[in-house]
C-alpha cells in the first residue's frame, strides 16, 4: 500500500520523477519501468492498446490546492501543501487562511475564493488540484486578429477564443482548476494516492467554477501514430531494450545504492538543461560529472577550518566517486546512451500528445506571445498508484528559467 506517510517522504523535498531519471534513481526495475511505460504509450497512441494506459496532461497551475471533507470531523476544508505536516495544516474558516498567509494578498485571497466556492462542487473525499485563475487573473487578449481569454498562473500563458463555448464558459466563472490526485483513508496520515482518476466529471458543475480533469482526452483525434511514426518509435524502442541488455545490474543499479551519487548526478544533469545542453557526447558527460563532483566537495573541503571537517569532506568525496571508480568506462557510457535513447522515445510520444489539446499553450515576452507545448504529460501505471512526469526539459527548462519570458507572478 503507498501511504501517504511514504508520498510524503518521497514528494515533499522533490517533485514527480522524470521518465528517464528512473534509470538513476531505481536502476534495472526503474529502467524496465520506463521501457515499458512507452510501450503503453505507443500503443495507446497507435490504437492498439489492449487495455487503457492512464495519462494526464501537466498542467503549469499554481498554487497547488487540496481540499474535501476532514474524516476527523467531517467538515470542508482547503489546504496548501502543509497538508503534509506531522500536524496537518488545513484551513476551515477565513480566519485560519488569515493566521497562516496575511500579507500574502494573491495566495491569501485564493485559499479564500476556494473555501467559499468549492464546497459547492459536492467533493467526497480529499483531492488534489492546481489553482488555474480567478476573475481577476482573466485578460482579454488579440492574438492573430482573434480576441483570446487568457490566464497566466505560472510560466504558461492559456488561451481559448473568446467567442468559443469554453470561451463563454470560462469568462463566466469565479475560478478555474484542474484536478489530478485523489487521496482515500480514514485520516490524513493513513490517506493513499491515487492518480489518473476522472473528478471533475463526477463533481457538480456550478457555473461559477472551471473544473476541469487532468486526464488526457484526444477529442479532435488528431493525436494518433501513423504507421510510419510508429515504426520509427519501435526502433528507438527496440534499441533501447537491447542497449539495457547490454549493462550489468550493478551497473544500473549502483547509482542509486549511494545516494551522494545519486543525488549529484542528477544535479548535473539539470545543470546541463538549465544551459540548454542535452547529453550529447556520454564519454564526455561521465568524465565532466565525476570532475564536477571532485570540484563539488574540494570547494566544501576549502569552506572548513579543522583538519577534521576537511577529512570529512573528502571521505564523502570517495564515496561519492566510488561507484565510478569500480565500474568499467564503457558500462557508464552506456547507462547514459540509454538515458538518451529513453528522452528521444520520449519526445517523439509528447509530440504526439500535444496535439490534441484543446487550450492554447503560450509563452509571453515583452514583444507579445510565441508558441509552445503543454508543461507536458504524466504518465501513470495500472494501479494508478506510480507516476512519471513525460516533459520536454530543454524547452520547458529554458522558458522556467530564462529572463526572455514573463511569468505570471511577474505580471
């Protein structure tokens, strides 16, 4: 059973998993995992899945908001994520929202907004959502000659033309969310997760609030693999199955045993999409990460004054290095050839799905707007318990932290 004590020790400090980083962090398992999880979606995809694989859409909301009924008392209640405090942080009446985030006007009137409003939409149970708009995050914007309404709650500007029915419909509301987890138990600390499960469709539907499910719907049927897609994703798969067979368990399984290795690696790698830079040559990317640790802890060692605080750095230092030093070049190259054989299956399979979404996705500079795709997708297993994030790193990366693009916090 995941309960939510275990989602708590692994979500609260990290977000959702990228695909390809489940080789890092759950080696041989984590890599069959991932191979497999593309396998269901090229099958979806291409039409013939025998069962259904379970996708939500990612998308870019904030704050993220839980709410439903208290099972110690019955009663209504929303919540940021201090719902995973030993000691539960919910607030059940404005003066509980005041006590908790005066002075933080935006987030302040929005839990408030949520208190007053979402009761109304008959939720049973606990869920998990992202706050999209209120009425005043609404803007009427042209874009190509046509008036948009547009919402902007993180780095993602939506849009829907203003005189389509969705267009209507959201100009006519108080507040917009999607909804993506629902958690199950008799209390807090005893709730299990569950991803991928339609809610909005069974809640109420008030006119003053946009609710809307995570859950990937190809209404336009536009989103399928031709036949000639299909065989170029089989022989990125194909390769990929055989590259796996190739590295030893130890191999795969030894970055995550040390978790100093762990946790470095994965540092690095985002530090090379924070640049922009994908793992182009993997010789080269296993030499600078082992370099880039040993600066890494020289520089801890430099900060210490005692002999022993030195000592102690450096001891972490072999640790750290250990795993590279005991397994052979080709093997490490290998796990990162694999690494990108997985972000290329990847790619091709988020291509596809952007294509059936049914809101505008832009990002803002001081020019005007330009295109881009959803935040990106999630991936969920048949349990509906385990789920990875499916994101095109380098250009959502570069749109999250590049000066180029307005936020909307920044707005």
């Amino acid at each position: 059973m995941h309960t939510f004590k275990q989602f708590l020790a692994e979500n609260k400090n990290t977000h959702m998993e990228h695909l390809e980083d489940s080789i890092l962090n759950h080696g041989v398992n984590g890599t069959r995992d991932a191979i497999n999880f593309l396998r269901s979606l090229r099958d979806m995809l291409a039409g013939t899945a025998k069962s259904k694989v379970n996708v939500s859409v990612k998308w870019d909301g904030a704050p993220a908001i839980f709410c439903g009924t208290d099972p110690s008392d019955g009663k209504f209640f929303v919540a940021k994520k201090g719902i995973f405090n030993k000691n539960p942080m919910v607030y059940k009446t404005n003066a509980d929202i005041d006590a908790d985030t005066k002075g933080k006007d935006s987030l302040n009137s929005k839990l408030k907004l949520a208190l007053a409003e979402f009761p109304k939409l008959g939720i049973k149970g606990v869920v998990q959502g992202d706050f999209l708009y209120d009425k005043s995050d609404l803007k009427v914007v042209d874009i190509e000659g046509e008036p948009h309404i547009t919402f902007h709650p993180n780095t993602i500007v939506y849009a829907v033309p203003k005189n389509s029915e969705l267009g209507k419909q959201i100009l006519g509301s108080k507040v917009g969310v999607v909804w993506h987890t629902v958690y199950r138990g008799s209390s807090f600390e005893e709730m299990s997760a569950s991803f991928g499960e339609e809610i909005a469709s069974n809640l109420k539907s008030p006119k003053q609030i946009w609710s809307v499910d995570a859950s990937y719907k190809d209404i336009s049927g536009t989103a399928n693999f031709t036949k000639k897609e299909t065989e170029a994703l089989n022989k990125i798969l194909s390769a990929a199955g055989k590259h796996f067979r190739t590295i030893r368990r130890e191999t795969l399984d030894g970055i995550a045993l040390e978790p100093d290795t762990l946790a470095k690696t994965k540092v690095f790698v985002n530090s090379k999409i924070r640049a922009g830079e994908r793992i182009k040559n993997p010789k080269a990317f296993v030499r600078d990460l082992q370099n880039y640790i040993t600066r890494y802890y020289k520089s801890e060692e430099d900060k210490r004054k005692s002999e022993k605080g030195k000592a102690t750095q450096r001891g972490k230092r072999d640790a750290t290095l250990e795993y590279f030093k005991k397994t052979k070049p080709a093997q490490l190259v290998a796990v990162f050839e694999l690494y990108n054989m997985i972000i290329d299956a990847k790619h091709m399979v988020i291509a596809k799905l952007d294509k059936a979404k049914q809101v505008g996705t832009l990002l803002k500079t001081a020019d005007g707007y330009q295109v881009t795709s959803q935040e990106g997708f999630v991936a969920i297993d048949k349990m509906g318990k385990n789920a990875v994030k499916l994101i095109d790193r380098l250009e959502f990366s570069q749109a999250n932290f590049s000066d180029k693009y307005i936020k909307g916090w920044e707005k």
